[in-house]
C-alpha cells in the first residue's frame, strides 16, 4: 500500500532569515519608539532649509533674547537668531557626527578586528596598542586631537572615531576567537578556500548582528561627546550652528534667557534616547538569548 505524503505548494518558499528579523524588530516596540522618533530628527535635518523660518546665522540685534512662543517660536539668542531655525539645522552636524564615527569605527574596527582575531601573531601586537589608547579617556584624546589639528566638522568626526576603534576591534576579535574553531570554517580551510573569502563569506557575517547594537550606541555617544566638545568650545567652529555651540553661547544668559540652552538640550537628548532605545530593541532581537523573551 503505497503512504500519502502531503507536499507543500512550489511557490510556498522559506521565510528569509531577514524577513524573519524584520518582522520580529517591528514587534520590539524599542525597535518602533527608537525608530520613528530617529526617522523624524532625520527628516527635519534633511529639509532644515525647508522647515527653518529664517536664516540660521543672520543677526538682527534689535530681537535679541526674545521670550519663545511670541513672534519667535522658540526665542532669539544674545545676537537676535531664531533659535528654532538655528537647532533645526543643528540637527544636521549632530546625525552627520554620530552617524560618520558609527560608520567609521565599525568599518577600521571590523577590519582590525578580523585579523587581529585569525592571526595569532598579530593580535598580540595590534591588542596592546588598543589597550593603550582606551586606557586614555576618550573625551580628552578628542580635545587633544582637536586642539593640534582645528576645529573642523571632519577633525571632531575623527577624534570621536578614534577612541571608538578599540571598542570595535574587541568585540569583533571576540566573535573570531569564537567563529574560526568552528567545524565549518575548517572544513572550509580544509578544502582550500582562500582566506579572504574565509574571512568574507563565514566568519564576517557573524559579525553584523554586535555590530549593528555597537553602532547604535557609537552614534549617541559621539553626538553627546560633539556636544561636549562644542560646549567646552574645543568642537565645531562657533559660527556653524550646532546643538552644542548653541547651549556653550547661551550659557552666560541662562539665567535671563534658559531656553537658550533648554530647546536646544531637549532635541539632543531626544535623539540621544532615540538611538539608545533603538539599539537596546536591536539588541533584544538579534541576540538569540535574549529573542527568546521578546
């Protein structure tokens, strides 16, 4: 007697292993929170020309320190800006800082931490050299660096990047420790496939899930140390308008004029909380342990 199997339909595929995270990320409501609020800090930096009322930088003396919600939504500075034209284009050097050192460091420290994890040799060597640089505070080698090279965009963006790599290249050498004793990448040197593809196509992949959580939290730090660093006035040149330039001007006023400092201090920890809400709803999807209890 011949047995009756059932067969699925042919166009019936597998969910793809992306799909399946995708949809499990939207039922993270950190994932959701941290998102819309990051995806609206992203749209008033992109059309700031657009939802800004008046230029960001003129001056007009005889509007100075103007009380918010009058005919100024958001009060003017010492100078008679419009503090709301002024944070919104501030959103933009905030996400462009956060989002380059995220980039940046991920990229060098991926690729650090690939060969420092495979090569014994060298990973004694490289592992030393990143001790000694997180054994130096990260907010003073930024003002160091800041301080020999000038205040730039692209100088802060580096000496926030810097003292980010280690961090990187030590989760990352951990996940290879980990990864290259595994069965199938053996069997792969076994065969004798070439090491860069080793690299590329079975130990990095294991990478990209820290890697994303790593990233999120690389961004709200390197907007809060931009900040920092524009506050102490060792950042952004004063001219360009940024959240931190903006509260380091109105501090001397900010007893006859707090919301110099109050907006500007809201939208950055906004976005800072965006990121951090995000990542940590990243971090509860993509790591199997802890998916579970999502």
């Amino acid at each position: 007697m011949a047995v009756q199997t059932e067969t699925a339909p042919i166009d019936a595929a597998p969910a793809k292993p992306a799909q399946a995270i995708f949809r499990q990320a939207l039922r993270n409501p950190g994932v959701i929170v941290g998102g819309v609020i990051l995806a609206i800090m992203v749209f008033v930096a992109i059309f700031a020309p657009f939802l800004g009322t008046v230029d960001p930088v003129h001056l007009d003396p005889l509007t100075r320190l103007k009380k918010p919600f009058t005919d100024w939504f958001l009060g003017t500075d010492a100078f008679g800006r419009d503090i709301y034209s002024r944070i919104i284009y501030g959103a933009r050097i905030s996400l462009i800082v956060g989002i380059g050192a995220a980039v940046l460091s991920i990229a060098i420290g991926l690729f650090v931490g690939l060969i420092s994890g495979y090569f014994r040799i060298v990973d004694a060597i490289v592992m030393r050299i990143m001790d000694g640089l997180m054994a130096i505070p990260g907010i003073l080698l930024a003002i160091a660096l800041v301080s020999l090279s000038g205040a730039s965009l692209l100088t802060v963006m580096v000496a926030i990047t810097i003292p980010e790599i280690p961090r990187v290249v030590r989760l990352v050498r951990s996940v290879v420790l980990s990864i290259r004793e595994e069965p199938y990448v053996e069997a792969a040197i076994s065969i004798g496939t070439p090491l860069p593809l080793i690299l590329i196509r079975h130990v990095m992949p294991n990478t990209f899930a820290p890697l994303i959580v790593q990233g999120t939290y690389i961004c709200a730090s390197a907007m809060l140390t931009e900040a920092i660093l524009s506050f102490l006035g060792a950042g952004i040149p004063p001219e360009i308008p940024t959240w931190g330039n903006i509260m380091a001007e109105g501090r001397v006023y900010f007893q006859l004029a707090p919301w110099i400092i109050l907006f500007p201090g809201i939208f950055l920890s906004l976005t800072v909380l965006a990121v951090n809400i995000l990542g940590d709803g990243l971090r509860d999807t993509l790591d199997p342990r802890l998916a579970k209890r999502v």
